[in-house]
C-alpha cells in the first residue's frame, strides 16, 4: 500500500514510517473501495449493469484511485452505449496512472477508430435532437430519430427505454414491450426499465379484459344435413332494399374515411418525410460546413508554414551568399590580389556572418585595407600620368570613397585633374574644394583654387 501523504510505499504497516501518517482510516477505506468494485464486478457478470454502475461510483467514493473500478466503470458505460463517460473514466485513470494501465489500450483502440468516433458523435446528436422533439411534442420525429440512434448504437439502453416511453404515449404497447425486451437484453436489472415494463402489461391486461368473447348464450346452433350451422341469435336476414341501402352507407362511409382519415394521414406523413429530409439536410449542412472551417484551417496552417519557409530560405540563401563572397575574397587574398580582395570584401554582408566568420572578416578587412588602396591609388596615378583619364577616374573614385585623406590627399587632387582633363570641370569642383579646405598653403592648394574661382 501507498501513504496517500507522501507517496511512500508502506506495506501494511497503520503508520506510514517516512511521515507517521496514521494509515487505519486509509485502510479502512481501501477495503471497502474493494468490496463495492468486487460487488460490481459480479454484476457486471450477470449484465446487470446499473447496478454495477452504482456499486463502482461507491467504490470509486471511498477510493478515487481505485484504477480497477475506474477501468471496469469504463467497460460497463461502453456496454450501456455511454461512449462518452466510458472515455472520461478513462481519461481519468490514465491520468492517475499513466503507466501499466489497461484504459491507455482502451483510448487508442477507441481514438484509432474514426468510424467509431463518428457514429459516436452523430448518435449523440441525433439522440439530443430527438430530446428536443419530445419537448416540442413531436413525438412521430422523435421516433424516427430514436430509430437511427439505435441503428447507429444498439447499446443505448437510454434509447431504448425513451422509445419505449414515446410508444406507451402513441398506445403501440407492443412495440414498447419490444423495446423494453430489447433493453432488458442489455442491461437485466435496470429498475427504470422493470418500471416501463410493469407499466405496459398492466395495460395490455386492462385492454385484453375489455376484448370479452362471445359467450354460447349469445349463439344459436342448428342441425342441417350432417353439418351444424352456428350463427348469432338475433340474426335477421336483410331485404335487397336493406342490402342496397347497407352498400350505399358504405360506399359514403369509406369515402368520408378516405377524406377526413385517409388523405390527412397521407398529407402528415408526406410533411413528416419533407421535415425529416430537412433535419438530414442541416445535419449534412452542418457537417460539410465544419469540414469546410477545418480545410480553411488546415489552408492558413500551410501558408503559414510555407512563409515561414520561404523566409527561412532567403535567410539561407543569404548566408550562403556572404560566405561564397568572402571565400572569393580569401582566395584573391592568398593569391596577392589585393585588388579583388577588396572589392570582394566590399561585397561581403558581415551580418550574416557567425562569430568566426566575422573574426576572419574583420582581420583580412584590416590586412587588405591599406594594401588594396594603395594598389588602387598606384594604378590610378599611373593611368593619370599615361593620359587614361577614364580608367584613372574608376580606380582613383574608389580610394576617394574609402579614405579622402590617402596620401596626404593625393588620391582626390589627382581624381579632381583626371575629372578636369576629361572635360568633366563638374565633378572635379567638390574635389578641388577639398583639397582648399583641408590641405591650404599648399602647391595644390593653390592649383585647385585656381580651377574652383575658375568655375565661380
């Protein structure tokens, strides 16, 4: 036995010997949970099944851990067609003991059947739509919905005994006796189910004691021949007159019948088949409706999940990008290319770079930095001195956008004369003021403001 203080298994011990629980009353308790789950257990065998019932949800008072009672108090709900309290017991049990527990094997025998779990829900609503239509007193749809209910779940012996009820009420008292038998299959001591039946046989007797036979007193018999002629003793024979006034009354009889019983009879139940229809026709409605929100779920879902994979691949992608630019650059930087090492390190999007791509990143920038502008710078000069302005004008532009202050301004005095000597007088202005501004009482200095008043 466990001490329901602390969990500790105590044997049968009355005092838990961790906490010094006293464990009597426990006990106590226990032994009568068993008693009751025992006195279910032969119930169930007989198929009485309301009372097992009772005798498990006592069991279950006295201990609500008892997981045999729960389990069995399960199965004996499902016997009854209860599929839903036969699955919260079970619930309940399998959280109370999640291991080595029969009502795991019993939720996913039930949960894998889709079949299972549909004629489940639409019994249920069929059975509380025949509810309604008690209420309202439709007890001819009632019927017709409790009839599906039982040919979706035999076992509910709920149905069977409401059926029962709507037929005593239609005086079919034999198709209530049906019913009841039917239930009494199921479930053998149901007193709910002995009362309806009490109820029908008295009333079937009252109804044969006013059916009385004819007694001899109202017979006559004769002889004729060898055969003994029996008939009524106030038999009269009736004149042709008689005869033909007795057609004609039966003729207007059974077109009166045909008119006032007949054809409403007909009209009601063409409207109980147009209502019926309708029902069937919501339920469909509404079921393709809840597949339809499901799909339209199961579509946003998707997109969802497509987005989010979309934008996981452009990020992917974008990685992949900066590390193929910065190995181009590593390469170049090994191969003495300062040039290409550059210009791909300027391509290269550092944010997408971990933390050690970022160190090898931030060292070769600090290595190829001076080394590419002054490759730049040298190639420019020297396509200046050669007179390829235009060629001059990229390489020197580039060192001018890294470092304005490269060799002492060098790089943007010779891009404003490369601009200047190509015709283009505009760009060279900003270039030619730099040179003013920051490197004054100098010899270019001087040249540069003679070209900037020039442009004034």
């Amino acid at each position: 036995m466990i001490c329901y203080r602390c969990g500790s298994e105590v044997g049968k011990n009355e005092y838990c010997p961790y906490c010094e629980t006293d464990l009597s009353i426990f006990q106590k308790a226990v032994r009568i949970s068993n008693s009751y789950y025992n006195d279910g257990l032969q119930k169930a065998n007989v198929r009485n099944l309301s009372g097992a019932v009772i005798s498990l949800k006592q069991s279950l008072k006295f201990n609500k851990y008892n997981i045999e009672a729960r389990n069995l108090l399960g199965l004996v709900y499902c016997e009854m067609g209860e599929v839903v309290e036969a699955l919260s017991e079970w619930v309940i049990s399998k959280n109370y003991q999640p291991e080595n527990n029969r009502a795991c094997f019993y939720l996913d025998s039930i949960q894998q059947n889709q079949t299972l779990l549909s004629s489940t829900n639409q019994t249920i609503k069929k059975y509380n739509q025949a509810l309604v239509y008690c209420r309202q007193d439709s007890r001819d749809l009632a019927i017709i919905q409790l009839k599906k209910v039982l040919s979706l779940n035999p076992k509910l012996v709920k149905a069977h005994q409401l059926l029962a009820l709507l037929y005593i009420q239609e005086d079919k008292l034999e198709l209530a006796k049906k019913s009841l038998r039917n239930a009494g299959k199921i479930d053998t001591d149901n007193t709910t189910t002995l009362r309806y039946l009490k109820e029908v046989n008295a009333r079937l007797k009252e109804q044969s004691k006013r059916k009385k036979p004819k007694t001899e007193e109202d017979l006559i018999s004769y002889q004729s021949g060898n055969e003994t002629i029996i008939m009524p003793k106030r038999f009269k024979e009736s004149s042709l007159g008689a005869t033909l006034l007795y057609i004609l009354a039966g003729l207007v009889i059974g077109v009166a019948v045909s008119c006032w019983l007949i054809v409403p009879n007909i009209k009601k139940e063409a409207q109980e088949d147009a209502r019926q229809q309708l029902v069937e026709t919501n339920d469909a409605l509404s079921t393709n409706d809840q597949k339809i929100k499901k799909l339209e779920e199961q579509i946003t879902e998707l997109e969802s999940q497509l987005s989010t994979a979309t934008d996981t691949s452009t990020q992917v992608q974008e990685k992949m990008d900066a590390y193929e630019t910065l190995l181009n650059a590593y390469a170049a930087y090994i191969a003495q290319d300062m040039v290409k090492a550059g210009e791909e390190l300027a391509k290269v999007d550092s944010e997408q770079l971990s933390v050690n791509g970022k160190s090898i990143y931030d060292t070769m920038s600090a290595d190829v930095s001076q080394k590419y502008l002054k490759e730049l710078f040298t190639t420019g000069y020297k396509q200046y001195s050669e007179g390829d302005y235009e060629n001059a004008i990229l390489n020197l532009k580039k060192v001018a956008d890294e470092d304005m202050t490269f060799e002492n301004g060098n790089a943007v005095y010779y891009l404003a004369q490369a601009y200047r000597k190509s015709g283009d007088a505009v760009s060279a202005a900003p270039f030619y003021q730099y040179i003013v501004e920051n490197y004054p009482n100098t010899e270019r200095a001087k040249t540069a403001k003679n070209y900037v008043e020039v442009r004034e």
